[in-house]
C-alpha cells in the first residue's frame, strides 16, 4: 500500500493526465480574459461618458496604461505570495481594464475588419501554440533571444511616440509580428514544462495556471494589434 503514492507519481498516464488537465485550466483563464477584455471594450463604446473621460484626458488614460503594466509586474512577481482567489481577481481586472483601453479599437478600425484580424491572430495563435506543446526541440535559447529582441522592440516603440516616425513604425510591426509568434511557442513549451513543477489542486498549481494565462493573453493581445496594423481597415 505505501508503494502506489510512488508508482502513481512515476506512471506516465497520471502524468500526461495531469499535464493536460494543467494546459487546459491555462487556456481556460486565458479564453476568460478575452472574453472579459472584449465585453469591457464593448461596454465602454457604449457608455459615452466614460469613452470621453478615458480618451479626451491623456493623463487619465496614461495612468490606466501605467496602471496596466504594473498590475503584469505585480501578478507575475507576487503571484506565489497570493491566493488562487486573489490572482484570479486581479487578471480579471487587468482582462477588464485592457479592455478599456483598447475600446479605441473599434473606434479606429472598421469592426469587420477587427474581426478579421482577430480570426487570422487566432489561427496564427493555435498554430505556433500546437508547434510549442507538440515540438521536441528545446525553445529556451530561442526564447532568451526572443525576449532580448522585445525589450529593443519595447524602446523602439516608446522612442517612436516622440519622433513618429513611419519607417520605425512598420519596422516595429514586422519585428514585433515575428517576436510574439515565437513567443507564443516558447510560452506554451515553458507552460508545458510549469506543469510538472507543482502538485495538481495545491494554490500553487493554480496560481501557475493564471501565471501562464497571462503569458498567453499578453502574447494574443499585443499579436492582435501589430497584425491589426497590417490588415485592420481605418473608418
């Protein structure tokens, strides 16, 4: 009897069972906060007053994008220290306050050809995610590259508010196209790997479903707006 504890730890079908069961609670948080991010950006098209207040103050929206990225730092450093009931909450409310800020969208872009973009981000997305889950190659010197290459893509962008200048512009599209397609490969793969690093129900393995969910949304999210830049249709 003391020996089935080990036997089961060790079987290969408890564990791919596991596995899987860990990857699909991933993408359920992550489909969650699509669907979160774009019921918000709907309900704030709806509400004209908050549409002024957000996009006619750019202090106001600068402090939501501020806030933004540091709710990503807050949950991604601290998410050890939280409860699954509070890291769930708080990528709710980035999901919601994204949402927010990226109602503009629909302002900007014709809808059809939002949802267009959101089709081929889908397919591009499910694509690089199966190579990711499925591929035997080891993607962490690809993701270390990766993820030096978005930090110059990071400054490139910000130095381009000031200067506006187009070359950068599409410069930037077409890198930041190729990063987050791998990204979103080497994310998944890491996911894959997360999921042998914690016992399945702890607060720990939920918590690093969340974890990877967010990895997942920000790679879906900032992949939807560069390629939105190539196909998405202006009003």
């Amino acid at each position: 009897m003391s020996n089935k504890p080990y036997q089961s730890f060790g079987n290969p079908d408890i564990a791919l069972a596991r596995q899987n069961t860990f990857v699909v609670r991933v993408y359920g948080w992550m489909t969650l906060g699509l669907v979160i991010t774009a019921l918000a950006s709907f309900y704030t098209l709806t509400q004209q007053g908050l549409l002024a207040a957000v996009f006619s103050n750019p202090l106001l929206l600068w402090g939501l994008l501020i806030g933004e990225v540091a709710l990503v730092v807050v949950i991604s450093a601290g998410i050890n220290r939280f409860s699954p009931a509070v890291a769930s909450a708080l990528f709710m409310f980035y999901a919601a306050l994204n949402g927010v800020t990226l109602s503009f969208i629909l302002l900007i872009y014709t809808a059809s050809s939002a949802a267009q973009t959101f089709i081929i981000t889908a397919g591009t997305f499910g694509v690089m995610s199966a190579y990711g889950y499925l591929t035997k190659r080891d993607l962490t010197s690809l993701g270390n590259l990766l993820l030096m290459a978005l930090l110059g893509f990071l400054l490139a962008s910000v130095v381009n508010i000031f200067v506006g200048s187009a070359a950068i512009y599409w410069v930037t599209t077409f890198l930041g196209i190729i990063i987050f397609v791998g990204l979103v490969a080497y994310d998944t793969q890491k996911i894959k790997q997360m999921s042998t690093l914690t016992t399945e129900g702890t607060d720990a393995n939920k918590n690093g479903a969340i974890l990877g969910a967010l990895r997942l949304y920000l790679d879906f999210v900032n992949l939807f707006l560069l390629l939105l830049r190539l196909f998405g249709r202006r009003r």
